[in-house]
C-alpha cells in the first residue's frame, strides 16, 4: 500500500541528521522537477547567526535520495552538512 504525505504535513516533522543525531530543524521549502513531477531536494533554514544578522542567509539543501525514513514525527537524512549547508538564494 502507498502512503501518502502532503508536504504541509512534511513541513511539521522535523529533520534530523541520522550520521550524527543533530537536529537541522524543520522543512521550508521544496525543489520540484515539473517536467517529471518529483522532488529533487527538500530545504532546511541553516544556523541562526547572531540575532539573524552578520552574513548571508543559509540553508541546507538536502536531496530527496538522502532521506532514509519518513516518520509520525520525524524525518531522518543522511547528510554531510558540511556539503549540504549552502547560501540561500532567497
């Protein structure tokens, strides 16, 4: 049987780094290929600097693949967060 899962619903779990237990933090965005209609990678809003301010926005863009498991609460990647941290282009 496939389960389905609105993003609104994915958006509400949070993302943890199964590598190392850290919490990343909660899905803000999706990259979609429209011509194939699948998710390429989910988005997670980077460490917080100080007070928000002093340097660019991050993000870690995580890619689809890299999800092992979906749960009731959380979603676990496998990441290098090194790599997946990346300037925001919003």
């Amino acid at each position: 049987m496939i389960e389905i899962v609105r993003i609104y619903d994915m958006k509400q779990k949070e993302v943890i780094n199964s590598s190392d237990g850290v919490r990343l933090g909660f899905i803000s965005d999706i990259e979609v290929d429209m011509e194939n209609g699948k998710i390429i990678k989910v988005f997670v809003p980077g460490p917080s600097k100080i007070l928000g301010m002093f340097g660019g926005q991050k993000e870690y863009a995580i890619p689809w693949d890299s999800i092992t498991k979906i749960g009731e609460d959380i979603i676990l990647v496998e990441i290098d967060v090194d790599k997946a941290l990346l300037d925001s282009k919003y």
